[in-house]
C-alpha cells in the first residue's frame, strides 16, 4: 500500500488551530496552569509549527505570543 499524505489543513480547520493556540499561549501565562500541561501544549504547538506558520492567521497569533 503506498504512503498517502494527509491533506493540509483546510481554512477552517486551520481557524480553529489557531484559535485552540491562541488559547494555549493563554494558559502558558496562566501560574494555576501545571508544568506538564504547559509543556504538552508547546510539543503540539511545535509538532504543528508548519501550519501555524502558513495560517492566514499566524500574524495575530504573533501579536498575541510576543510582548510588546
């Protein structure tokens, strides 16, 4: 059986990607937030860094991750 790839995100489900890491950003500040949930939120975030990257939304989502 060959290897079929798995489709890219449509733009939709690409909207909701980033509003779920949007919402991770927000627990990252949060101090009641344990340590091991933080950290399986960013292994997500990184594990799924290429479309994050490519999202129509990802300059919002900068605005949001970086302090100003």
């Amino acid at each position: 059986m060959a290897f079929v790839p798995a489709p890219s995100p449509t733009v939709v489900d690409q909207t909701t990607l980033m509003k779920k890491y949007l919402q991770f950003v927000a627990a990252l500040t949060d101090t009641n937030t344990p340590d091991e949930t933080k950290l399986k939120m960013m292994q997500e975030v990184s594990e799924n860094f290429e479309n994050v990257t490519s999202s129509p939304q990802y300059s919002t989502f900068l605005e949001h991750i970086i302090p100003r």
